[in-house]
C-alpha cells in the first residue's frame, strides 16, 4: 500500500548542533506576524526566512517573498550552513511534553520518511477534512520558488505493537535536540542500517495512511507533482517530487495528544435573544455565569461522551451555556460534537453554512479555552465562543474508511514538529 522510503535529509550543519533552538519554528500555521518577525530577528539562519518569508516592499513579481526565500536557501547552502545527509536515512522523532488539558508527562515516539504521493482515490492516503484554496496558493508559490519542504504533513499509521518504533529506535544515532517555548522536549535521530530500513519499508507497504494535520499542504505537493510532471518529455517515477516528506506517529499510541479548538463568531444576525431561543429549541442547557469558567469547564470536560454535547460563551448576557443537543447521534462523522454544532447550531441558527465557511471569513478559531473566554468577555471581540470538546485519534480512522469528512478544525495534534529539523529537495 503505502510507498516509503529513506531519503538523504537536508538539515543544519553539525557545527549549528548547539543552536538548533534558534533555527526552527513551529509550523508556518500558527505562526502570528510578530512571531514571524521575532523570529527573523532570532537568528539570520532562521528556518522562517524559508518556510515564511516575510514581504520586500514593495513587493513585485520579479522581487517577492518566494524569490527572498530562495535567495535565502541558496545562501545557506552555499555557505555551509545547510548540508544534505550523503547517506540515505529514516529520522526517528520524539517529543517530551505536559498534555495542556491534564498536566501530565507524556512522549510521543515517532519517525520521519518520505512517501510516495498518491491520490485520494487510491486510498492509501486518507483525508479527514475539507480544504481552503488560499493556503495551497501560497504553499505552491513557495515550492516553486524554492524545490524544497521545509516542514512535515502529520500522519498515523496503524501499528497496535509498535513494532516500526522498536525496529527503528535501538539504530538510532541523535541528530539534533532542543525545547521550544512550550517547553516541549524535541529529539531527531537517524537510522542508517539497510536491514533496518528495509524491513520497515517492507512492512509499510501493508499500511494505510491518515493524515492528521496537512491536509492543504499534501494537496499542493499533488498540484507541485503534477507541475514538474509536465515540465519533464520522460517523467522519473522516482523523482524527489514524487515523494512528500511525513512525520509519522502509531494511530495507537496512548501518548498522542488531540485538543479540541474552540470557535469564535464576531456578530449575530437577528440579536442573542432570538439566537438563544433557537438554541433552547434545540438543546437541554446548564447555564453558568462568566464568572463560573473554571467550573464551566470541568462539565464540559467530564460530560457524558455518549451525548453531544459543546460549551456556549454569549457576551451580551455574560452567561457560558453547557448544551446537551437533541441530535440522532450517529457513526462516523455524526458521533463528532463538531458536525453537530454546524448542522444544529452554525448553519440553522447563524447562517453559518458550510459553503459559506469555505468562501467568507466568518469564524475565528482558538485553542485555549481562556482565550475564547477573554475574547468574548474580555475585550468583548466577539458576540459567541463555542467549546468543543477533544476527540481521540482512532475517530479519525472510523470517519475516513467509511468515505467522510470531519468540518474543519475538527482536531488539533499537539505537540507538532518543528520546522527545520529535517527537510528536503524536491
């Protein structure tokens, strides 16, 4: 089924070991533009200035982020300062950290390779949510400019015995470490030993794929393949292109981490009053005021996972709504509080459509639950906030073999791996 392979790793020069902290980034998504800038001020090696380059003004066809990008990659390799591994390998990968929801320890062991792109219809690759046209715009952009990933798509794999992670983690040789700002641990190995990646490429040819966060970028590197298809008389079915670079974790792992993100809406058509009428129609509800957030919380965490059931802050009566919605909860995509809120809240009560989702920006999305309660209560941005609460990772695998699509933002992996650890050319 799924094609893998061991690839030769574009990454930091062994010299920049010490410093690796002040070469990478979070992923380019959740980078904000002062984090952007503080992080082009961190260090001119900066792994920003190649996965989110910021604007020369002005900016011109011929003068542009993605033409900065690659002047900043051909600068770094000609300088030293990136080196491609002359021997191919697997990069084993684990993240140390404390689950935000519950404060304990935990360690995800992963790996990253590279997979053979394939279309959605092969089914070996499965999507989980629908996609926006903007992000795979400016994400083509970039691969032109630059024939390189800088950064991993998320996947899980099945493996109930962890048999890829014990084969892979007695090889491996540290790479590079470092702590982010959220304290995270992040360690990057390499497995060289042929008989080692051979077995694990060998066993992955039996697996499918389910992508947990990536989703606009896998559809780009698709689009990104097609295009260098096109420019080649004799295309190489084993180019670099063809392949797409994948951090890959077990579906099963105990340790992954999946937090809820919560929506924001800024007005409501036709007024709180009748918004609540509507939901009272529609929902059994415990009402708390803004000052029982903490106690809030605790309900919805502990409610009854059977039930739908999602949180509601209302700024103009100061009041957080637990709502038990009364929905013929189902499988697959309608066991998730997420498809529920859209089609019995979002669509029939805001004329929030999802067709409207995809074309307009009319909700904003937050995964801190005391920022969603600052934000409507607070400075008062926002008229709604919706709690959602998590899901686990084997959701995913349910709603995409029976052909479905969870609504966006439905699940948020964390942690996830930094940006530069390892990359690689296209």
């Amino acid at each position: 089924m799924a094609d893998l392979i061991p690839f030769n790793g574009l990454v930091y020069a062994e010299s920049l070991k010490g410093s690796i902290g002040d070469l990478t980034t979070p992923p380019y998504d959740i980078i904000s533009k002062e984090a952007q800038k503080a992080f082009y001020e961190k260090n001119p090696n900066n792994v920003i200035r190649l996965e989110l380059p910021m604007a020369p003004e002005p900016e011109t066809p011929e003068s542009n982020r993605y033409t900065r990008a690659r002047a900043d990659l051909d600068r770094m390799l000609s300088s030293g300062v990136l080196t491609v591994d002359p021997v191919p390998a697997l990069y084993p990968y684990t993240m140390t950290f404390k689950d935000p929801l519950t404060g304990n320890s935990r360690k995800i062991q992963g790996f990253v390779g590279r997979i053979r792109l394939e279309e959605w219809e092969k089914k070996i690759v499965y999507p989980h949510e629908r996609t926006l046209q903007g992000p795979k715009e400016d994400r083509m952009a970039l691969f032109k400019a630059t024939s390189c990933s800088f950064s991993q798509i998320y996947l899980l794999y099945p493996d109930a015995t962890r048999e890829i992670i014990g084969l892979l983690a007695p090889k491996s040789v540290e790479r590079f470490r470092c702590t982010d700002s959220d304290n995270v641990l992040h360690e990057l190995g390499a497995v060289t030993d042929a008989a080692t990646l051979a077995r694990v490429t060998e066993i992955f040819r039996k697996k499918s794929l389910y992508i947990a966060d990536g989703h606009h970028r896998y559809e780009t590197y698709l689009a990104y393949r097609n295009y260098r298809r096109s420019l080649e008389t004799s295309p190489n079915p084993n180019a670099p292109y063809e392949f797409v670079t994948v951090f890959l974790a077990a579906m099963e792992d105990e340790n992954l981490s999946v937090l809820p993100t919560h929506r924001l809406v800024k007005s409501i058509p036709g007024g709180a009053k009748a918004f609540l009428q509507g939901l009272e129609s529609r929902a059994s509800i415990e009402r708390f005021s803004k000052a029982q957030g903490d106690r809030f919380l605790a309900a919805l965490r502990a409610s009854n996972p059977q039930e739908t059931v999602i949180g509601v802050a209302v700024s103009e009566t100061d009041e957080l709504l637990l709502c038990r919605l009364n929905v013929p909860r189902g499988e697959g995509v309608k066991a998730l509080d997420t498809y529920w809120l859209q089609e019995a809240v979002l669509s029939p009560l805001l004329n929030i459509t999802p067709e409207r989702i995809r074309t307009e920006d009319l909700l904003r999305y937050d995964k801190s639950d005391r920022s969603v309660q600052e934000k409507v209560f607070g400075t008062r941005d926002y008229a709604l906030g919706f709690f959602i609460r998590p899901v686990s990772a084997k959701v995913i695998e349910s709603v995409t073999q029976r052909g479905e699509l969870m609504p966006q933002k439905s699940t948020y992996f964390y942690p996830k791996p930094l940006t530069g650890m390892v990359m690689a050319k296209l």
